[in-house]
C-alpha cells in the first residue's frame, strides 16, 4: 500500500526542491510535479514528490485522522510497513 501524506514547506531549495515537514520531522522532496509552491503550502507528498497542493484547513483533518489512527493502533505497532 502506498500512502500519501500531507506536508508543510518550510524551505524552498534550488532545482524545484524542497524541505518540508510533518510532525517535527524535515525530508527533502520534489516540486517538480507542480506549477508553483510557496514556503508555508501544504502540498501532498507521495515517494518524494509533491504531487498537489491543498489548502491548510484539509491539511490539518489529514493530519489529525493520522494521528488518530496512531493513537487507536494496539501499543507497539506504532510502524507503517
């Protein structure tokens, strides 16, 4: 299964790069898949590209059901495989 997630860019780099960050945690990822992103946009992240972008209010539901899921998870299985 292949998930998507939603992340804010906290930096833009050069050559349609980025770092962005979800839950404290920074990766760098691909623009190249979009026509403009901003330091601040939420962008939907999939195998290191940002394949959408999405307004801060859906961000935060997506981001909020992960984190429910995590917390309904038995204790230990904490990993995605």
């Amino acid at each position: 299964m292949c998930l998507a997630v939603p992340a804010r860019i906290v930096q833009l780099l050069p050559e349609q790069q980025a770092i962005v960050e979800v839950g404290g945690v920074c990766s760098a990822i691909s623009l190249a898949l979009l026509d403009a992103a901003e330091v601040g946009d939420y962008v939907i992240v999939h195998v290191g590209f940002a394949i959408a972008r999405l307004d801060q209010e859906e961000a935060q539901k997506t981001l909020n059901l992960f984190a429910e899921m995590v917390a309904l998870a038995p204790a230990g299985d904490h990993e995605i495989h």
